[in-house]
C-alpha cells in the first residue's frame, strides 16, 4: 500500500508542477502585455515631443524603479519589432539589443528558440572585452551547444555548457592540441603551420 501512495504522491506533485508552469506562463504573458503598453506610452510620449530618459518618467509615473520601467519598455519594443512573445523578459531586453544592433525578426526568434539570445548579441555587439565574436566562432560555438544537448545536457545554461567544453578542453593532450591547431591553421591559412 505505501508503494501505491508514494506513485499517487508522485503524481499529484507533477500536476502541482504542471499547473505551477501553466501560472508562470501566464503571468509572462501577463508581463509581456504590461510590456507592449509601456512601448506604447514610450510611443504616445515621443509623439507629444518628449526627449530624454524616458524610463526615469515612467517609473516616477507608475511608482516602479527605473530599472524595472526600462525592461518593461526594452521587452515591450523587442515585442512590437516582431520578437516571440513566449520570450521571457530578460530574453525580451537582449532580443531588443540585437534587433538594435541590426539582427532581424527571424535571427532573433531563432536565437530566442535556442536560448541563445545573448550569444547573438555579443556576436553584434563588442560583447564583454570589446572584441566581436566572428560568425564562425558562433557558428562552432552553436554546433558545439547542439552536441552537448544530444548528450542530455540542453537543460543547462549555455555558460555552464561553455563551461563543460573548457575542461574537455584542458583534458586535452598537447599531441592532439596540436593536430587540431595546425588543421584549423590549414583550412583558415591554406597551408601548413
């Protein structure tokens, strides 16, 4: 009997966390509403002639921290330019910086999808040390994610997977470095290093 209550247990705590996802769900798209209209105040304030920082009035007007208006607004802009609007705020706010920064809709969706939105964006941007990543580093950075998640690992955040590939990396022997160097060296520089 203490077997079948424990499957019953089971059960109930997977619907429990079903429902609980259900809610999440429609609380973003909740937040993803409240972010189209600060878009469209953002839009009714520039029409009336208003300049400045606009995120600072409307977090007075509302009563909301500047930070939280500015992500209302960013999301709410990303949103209006043709971002998915089963994207989460955060993704929302880097979905902006790229479509900013020259991505399109459909770049944006896909990177979205594949949870790699902020990747796009350092890839546009001069990401954290002020260097671009090129297209092919992405490329194989991309390729690389897609083959860590086949092995059951497309759970964990993209950092944490970078994180695996460098300690396989470091494991690594100098031998077979350097035959992955100088193969690299021959593709890229069309001879031998």
């Amino acid at each position: 009997m203490t077997g079948l209550q424990i499957e019953v247990r089971a059960l109930t705590l997977e619907q429990e966390m079903q429902a609980w996802g259900e809610r999440y769900k429609a609380a973003q798209l909740t937040l993803n509403t409240r972010a189209q209209e600060a878009h469209r105040l953002f839009l009714r304030w520039t029409a009336a002639g208003n300049a400045g920082d606009f995120s600072t009035v409307l977090a007075r007007q509302a009563g909301l921290s500047r930070t939280t208006a500015w992500r209302a607004w960013r999301a709410g802009y990303a949103l209006a330019l043709g971002a998915a609007n089963n994207a989460d705020q955060g993704e929302l706010v880097d979905a902006a910086r790229a479509l900013d920064l020259g991505a399109t809709p459909a770049e944006v969706n896909t990177a979205i999808q594949e949870h790699t939105v902020r990747d796009l964006v350092q890839q546009l941007d001069g990401g954290h040390v002020g260097r671009r990543m090129t297209s092919e580093a992405a490329e194989l950075r991309v390729q690389v994610q897609r083959r860590l998640g086949g092995l059951g690992l497309d759970h964990l955040p993209p950092a944490e997977r970078d994180e695996l590939v460098f300690r396989a990396f470091l494991t690594v022997s100098d031998e077979t470095l350097a035959g992955i160097v100088q193969a690299y060296r021959k593709t890229t520089e069309g001879g031998e290093a």
